[in-house]
C-alpha cells in the first residue's frame, strides 16, 4: 500500500520547469518554428464538419436581411450597428454596454466549465489555421517531415515551385476572406458595389483592402500559433479562470505514469494492466505497478500545433484543438491499451474518476448569468422603434402669441431604429396645449435615419404654473404611443 502512495505521489510532482519557457521560443528569444504532424481521427473528422459549418455561415451571413437590414454588421465608421435585423444607434450605447457585459459573463462561466473549447473548435484563428490554411500545407508539402527537409532543401525549381503555389493560395483567400471581413463593416451591397466600379473610384479603399489582406496573410502564413500563444487575451484568462473542476483536454498521469517504452520483448498483453494498477486489493496489498499506459511515443507532441507536451498538465498555450487525442487514442488501439489516456476531463475527475460540473461557482456564474439575459431581452424588445430628444430652445424666452397665450420654441432630434419607415405626430398631452410644427415637416421617418426640426408649445395663460410649468410630449406612431418627453415651458412666473 506504501508504494503505491509513493508511486502515485511521484507522478503527480511536477517541477514546473516545462513552464519557463514557451515551445515556440529557444533560450535565445530565436522562434522556433513548429511542424506539426497531420491529425487523423473521430475528433479531427468531427472539427472539420464544424470547420464547414462555421465557413457556410461566414460567407452566407453578409447576404442574409431581416427587414431590409444585414443579419449583422458592426460598422464602426459611420457607428451603426445591426444585430439580427435590429438597429442599434451611438443613443443605444448603455444596451452595447450590457450586452457586452453579458457576454463577459457568459465568457467567464464557459471557460470555468469547459476551459479553450471555443478555441479548439470554432474560434476563428484556429478554423483558418488549422483546417484550411494547414490542410493546404500538407497538401502541397506533405506531412511535418516532408516540410522541415523542404524547408532545409536548397532552392531549386520544385521547392519554388511549392512555396509559390502555397503563398499564393493563401494570399488568395485572405483576399477573399479580408473582403467578407468588409462586408460585416459597410455592408455586402456596398462591397459589391465597389467591386463592380472602377478602381479608379476607390483608391484609397483598395490601398487598405491591400493593407488588411497583407495583415490577414501574414497571420496565417507566418505569425501562426504565436497569435495564440502571446497575443490572444483569452488564453491568458485561463490562469485565472480555470479550476480544478473545469473540463480540458488532460493527461490521466494517473493511469498513465510512470512512462515507458513498449519493450519488444514483451507484448502489450504481458504489461501491467490498468485496471491492476488502480485497483487496492482489500487486504491491504496492491500489486506491483511496474509501467503506466503511457509508452512515451511523443505523438501527443509531435501533432500538437503549438508544441506543447500535454503530459506536462494544463498550460496556457494548449488550445484544445484535441489532435493529441486522437494520436494517442490511435496508439492505445495498436497496444491495446483503453482509449481516453488523453481525454476531455477535469483535474478532479482525474484524480478521483469523479467530474463535478455544477459547483457552486458554476451554479453562481449561471444565476448572473441569466439575470442578464433577462434584462438584456426585456430591454431589447421594450425599445422604443423612435428615439426622440425635445429640448427647449437655447437663449429663448416665451412669447405672448396673444393676451391669452404663451409661446415656447423646441427643437426635436428624432432617431428611427426600426427597419421601415415610420410616420410620426407629437402630442401635448399635459397640461392641455397645442403644437404647432415649424416650416413643413416630413411625412415619414426613413428607417435608420435621424430628423430634426422645431415646433412651437402653445399655452393659455391660466395653466401657467410660475417660471417653469412641466409638460408632456408624447410621439405616436401607427395609433401607437412609442416615446414620452417631459420638459419645462418658461413663463413670466408669478407676481
């Protein structure tokens, strides 16, 4: 019993060291560039059917309206943004605010519980890594070896040959990739218009097109896995987030330590088994534990795309991309050996095969959490389709329209969120008034545009309250009360 506690005890000892320095970087500061080896296997297959999802969607959403406005579009410049057909204006800044906290929120209590999986499987820079630009990769130079002796080869017609195909496929769909980009700014009809029109028309936005799809190129081509590595925050976010509950891709050193090479004088069948090393037997005695499963292949290295070993633990560049899985799952059906030796588990499911997801922690995130989807969908659907700013009119005073009745000027600033057009009227309806609109005011608000104008608050005498009276403007549109103003009417006050 004695020396299965030391044997697991020095399993789990970890002098951290691996932690120092990153795989990418030599004790120099030189970048060591990493060849990974092709993936294959359940998890890799299944990534690619999420790669086509994520790219059917990428390139259909800039095409897909709802009421006449883009599904999406987040253009910064002209600080108009749209989500699902919605319109939200700079006026709607505090619902940007709470949606973006929320998604903070939501952010946080998916990485306690699940760790990097948006990153390995739909985060956009691993997508385009890894399962399209990569694939290119292995496709014109073949596997990692085939590209480091390629790499090392002199320059002749054939390594010319390849690197100008690759970089110039790559270039190519970061062109077409930087312009879908565009379209999720100023909107697909607007891209398309300017493709069509003569260069000549858009100098300035074919020069910076030029620009970004360089960026985009050199990303891929060779930044790569150091966008993950150094410049991502999410990734850093782990050292706070992650708990020993949370569900990462993970090495079971319990089952798999202590390592050892799979002697040829001894078949898989004639190791120690698994269940043998984990099992105490009731009085007492263990059985000797001689190996673990691991047979230290260095498979799991040799895929990984940011070159990390993921028996060292969980480490800030892993991306749960799971090719380590599969290389490993490959080599446990060839020895014999379980699947799962590295498997989607938690630290506490590890150590006592028990995985807690609903920790208190979680269950505390997942309250906050939906309070704020509560709040979000109660605001985004009670706002108002117009936004109407009235002001009463800087350094005027009243006017007598008569001996009877009082005049006050306002300027209105009128916002139409809707994704139509909308007429509108204004109405006093406190104290009892009328209003009378200056010059000759449009009939209908465009959709997504805003109107100003003035208009003139008439009332008699009587209601006059002192220097200040307070007023009610309501604006309707479609028989529909949609915004309320309270304002202040000036008067001569009391004597």
């Amino acid at each position: 019993m004695t020396d299965l506690k030391n044997l697991q005890t020095s399993a789990v000892q970890d002098t951290e060291s691996f932690r120092d320095a990153i795989a990418t970087v030599d004790a120099q500061g030189k970048r060591i560039w990493i060849y990974p080896k092709k993936p294959h296997g359940r998890f890799y297959n299944a990534r690619k059917w999420a790669t086509a999802v994520f790219v059917a969607l990428f390139l259909v959403m800039p095409f897909i309206k709802i009421g006449g406005e883009p599904l999406l579009l987040l253009n910064v410049l002209e600080r108009k943004f749209v989500l699902f057909g919605m319109v939200f204006s700079p006026q709607d800044f505090h619902l940007f605010v709470l949606v973006m906290l929320t998604f903070l929120v939501f952010i946080i209590l998916f990485t306690v519980v699940y760790g990097r999986l948006f990153c390995g499987w739909v985060c956009p820079q691993t997508v385009f890594m890894e399962m399209i630009f990569r694939r290119i990769e292995y496709w014109i130079e073949g596997d990692a070896g085939e590209q480091r002796r390629l790499d090392k080869a002199p320059w002749t017609l054939e390594k010319i040959r390849k690197k100008a195909l690759k970089h110039g496929i790559f270039f190519a769909i970061a062109v077409v990739v930087s312009n879908y980009f565009l379209a999720y700014i100023i909107g697909m009809d607007q891209v398309l218009r300017i493709i069509a029109d003569p260069i000549s028309k858009h100098w300035g936005g074919f020069l910076s097109m030029l620009a970004f799809s360089g960026v985009f190129y050199f990303v891929f081509a060779r930044l790569r896995e150091q966008v993950c590595t150094t410049i991502c925050p999410y990734g850093r976010l782990q050292g706070v987030l992650l708990v020993k509950d949370t569900v990462v891709v993970a090495y079971d050193y319990v089952r798999g330590e202590p390592r050892s090479k799979l002697r040829k004088d001894r078949s898989a069948a004639q190791q120690t088994p698994v269940q043998q090393i984990q099992t105490v037997v009731n009085d007492g005695s263990a059985p000797a534990r001689t190996t673990g499963d691991c047979i230290d292949c260095h498979l799991c290295v040799a895929v990984c795309p940011t070159g990390i070993d993921i028996r060292n633990g969980t480490q800030l560049e892993c991306i749960n991309c799971t090719a380590c899985i599969d290389a490993c799952d490959q080599v446990m059906d060839k020895i014999g050996r379980p699947r799962g030796l590295i498997r989607y588990d938690s630290m506490t499911g590890i150590e006592t095969a028990h995985r807690r997801i609903f920790t208190p922690r979680v269950i505390g995130y997942t309250a906050v959490l939906l309070a704020l989807v509560a709040l979000d969908v109660a605001l985004l659907t009670g706002r108002s389709p117009i936004e109407a700013i009235i002001l009463r009119s800087p350094g005027q005073t009243y006017q007598e329209k008569d001996a009877s009745h009082l005049t006050n000027l306002y300027t209105f600033t009128l916002i139409n969120k809707a994704n139509r057009d909308l007429p509108f009227e204004f109405r006093l309806t406190s104290p009892k008034g009328r209003i009378e609109m200056v010059g000759q005011p449009a009939a209908q608000l465009p959709k997504g545009h805003t109107y100003k104008g003035a208009f003139f608050v008439e009332l008699e005498k009587t209601q006059i309250e002192g220097r200040k009276t307070p007023i009610v403007i309501e604006v309707w549109s479609e028989g529909k009360q949609i915004n309320r103003v309270k304002t202040a009417f000036m008067g001569p006050g009391r004597r």
